[in-house]
C-alpha cells in the first residue's frame, strides 16, 4: 500500500496547488492502486483521485494514457459544444504533471495519473433497480455516442484480443491438453459444456469479419461500478475507468452489461439454482443503451443485443474456467475452488440467457 508521504509527493509533480492533507484506498478495483487524495487549497478541502497503473497487466501505458486523453478530450469539447452543464462531471479531466505531460512515470514511484474527483455523485458494486440498470447502460450508450465521430489517431489496443473469443476458446483447449494442476476430470461437466457451446465463440466475430457490422470505439469493460450516478437525480453522470476503451464492438459493451447486471446473485455463488437472468433488468439495460445510443445502432447490431449477453457471459466462464484448470494464475482467488464456482455461475447464466432469448429480442423489438 502507497503510503501517504509517497502520495504526497506525487502530489507535487502534478499541476495540483495547495497542501497535501491525507489519501486513502478508495473503490474496489482490483488492478490498479486507487487513492482520494485531499488537498487543502486556500482553506477549501478539495480532492482528487489518485492511481498507479498496474504496468504488468497494462504493458503499453503510455499508449493507454494517450487514449484516454483523446478519449476525455474529444468528450469535453463535444458536451462544451452542445452547451452542457457541469462538463467536469460528466466527463474525466486529467491533471497535467509539472512539465505537462497526462501521467507521472517515475523509476522510485512508479507510473502514475491524476484525474479530479467527481463530487456528488458515488458508484455501486451491486445493482439494486431496475432504474439504476436503466441510467448505467445510458450512460455506457451515450459515451459510445459521443465518440462516433472521432477523428483522431486509432486508439491502442491496450490489452490485445481482449474480447477474441475464438482465441480465448483455442486458449482453453491448450489448458485441457496441458492440464498442469490435473484438475479437467473434476471440471468434465463444464468442459463438456463450453465444448458443447464453442459455436457461440465467433458468432460477432464472423459478423464483424463479413462486414455486417463495424467497430467502434468501444469501454470493454461495462460493469455498473464504471459508471458514477447522480445522488441527487440517480442519473448516469460520467463513465468511468477508461483502461480498456479501444477499438472493438458495440455490442460488447451492451454483452458484457447483461452479463454483470442480470445475475442477482455473488459471481462465485456456488447454489446454481439461484442464477437467473432477469428480465426486467435485461429490459432496463436494452431500453437505457438503445436510448444511449441514439439511433446509432445498426439494425443487425440490435437483432444481436440478446445474444451478446450470451457471447460475454460464456466468454468469462471459460476464462475462469481456463484459469481454474492452469492453476489460478490469473484471476485473484479468496478460497480454493473459487474459479470454478465463478465459472459454473457464467455458465448458468449462459443457460438462463438462452431460455429467454425470444422473450428479450421481442422486448428489444418492442422497443
């Protein structure tokens, strides 16, 4: 943990006036190290949100970096142009360093940003409404929105491949082969399934490939707590965590949602019968993207929206399932067998998603 005489002297790299006061852990991320720094400025408390990017997962940070900052940019100057109010809400803003550049990259403190911290506003981990459902996936649309006409120079693939799930199918039969740990015979019934299921892998991939649909410039990793909602009017206020916004597919982002909204239950819940995608939820999500959006969706990109959910949701368990059968090496674990529970509930996900298929593509019509 960074202490706070290392944050305060990060502090005085960046652009930031005043006295370092104190920083703490803040959020529940768990790849890079996040701080609320508070500084005191003529009297007025004010506070900022410090982070150290985990270089080892994010090996071109610089390029990472430099997508956020086009990114944020383009952003601002869209909202500024349309005459919205409170644009430092609604969009990032990085705090330059001393000699100007979007991040510090110190060999003794390591890589890291500073944005300014959105007040009134705060993030959940668990969805509690329908409503809330609603706003995140608003604000996930209308952030692809924002960026449809973005002109600037092609966004790095901060982690490459990072949706290929045919890439990420080929990665899970090599762990069956290699079976290192020797655990494939106590997963036999979740193998048996994701082999079963492996035509779902490059159902977008093959769309994409023909043409059908396009990419965009897309978050990658559309979880509720990455959007910060309005205290006051529970409203989407800005999306957050910009890591892995890169070139990729609408449709991942509206997948990835359905994925980590519509299960009402832990990610590692080990009574399966508790899973269910529910529908009002996955109506919510469809109905707040859609708006989000607006109107930019092709026709095939929204006669996909049920499936994406599937695709993301089977694309997560075979990875927890690949990391179950390689030894844990990748996915943090609080207990033995985690992997393989948060596996089973991906795949009963999976299972609930396709039983309502007709049901979701009618509400989405309907819509």
């Amino acid at each position: 943990m960074t202490t706070p005489q290392t944050l305060a002297k990060i502090c005085k790299a960046f652009q930031i006036p005043g006295h370092f006061i104190c920083g703490e852990p803040y959020g529940s991320g768990h790849i890079n190290g996040t701080y609320a720094v508070t500084v005191d400025q003529a009297g007025q408390r004010i506070r900022y949100i410090f982070q150290c990017l985990n270089t080892t997962i994010f090996k071109d940070a610089t390029g990472l970096m430099a997508n956020i900052e086009n990114v944020t940019t383009h952003i601002r100057r869209k909202l500024e142009a349309t005459g919205a109010k409170d644009v430092s809400r609604r969009v990032l803003t990085l705090v330059q360093t001393c000699e100007g550049a979007c991040y510090l990259d110190d060999a003794e403190l390591g890589f890291w940003r500073v944005y300014l911290f959105i007040e009134g506003g705060r993030t959940y981990d668990l969805l509690e409404t329908p409503e809330q459902a609603f706003f995140a996936a608003k604000a996930f649309g209308n952030f692809q929105s924002l960026l449809a006409d973005y002109t600037g120079p092609r966004l790095t693939e901060t982690i490459p491949n990072f949706h290929d799930t045919v890439r990420r199918f080929e990665k899970f039969r090599q762990a069956i082969a290699a079976d290192p740990m020797g655990r494939a015979l106590a997963a036999g019934p979740e193998i048996e399934f994701a082999l079963r299921h492996e035509a779902l892998a490059g159902c977008l991939l093959d769309l994409q490939a023909s043409g059908e649909i396009p990419e965009r410039i897309t978050h990658n990793d559309t979880k509720l707590n990455n959007v910060m909602l309005d205290d006051r009017t529970g409203e989407g206020l800005c999306v957050l965590d910009l890591d892995t916004v890169m070139p990729g597919l609408s449709l991942y982002d509206f997948g990835d949602m359905v994925r980590s909204a519509c299960n009402p239950v832990a990610e590692d819940e080990q009574d399966v019968s508790k899973v269910v995608a529910r529908s009002d939820i996955f109506e919510a999500l469809a109905a707040g993207y859609l708006t989000g959006t607006a109107g930019a969706l092709l026709p095939v990109e929204r006669e996909h929206l049920a499936i994406a959910g599937q695709l993301l949701t089977f694309e997560c368990g075979v990875r927890f399932l690949t990391d179950f059968l390689l030894g844990d090496t990748y996915f943090r674990i609080h207990r033995p067998g985690q992997n393989i529970d948060r596996c089973r509930t991906q795949f009963a996900l999976v299972d609930s998603l396709k039983s309502q298929a007709d049901t979701f593509m009618n509400r989405v019509r309907a819509l």
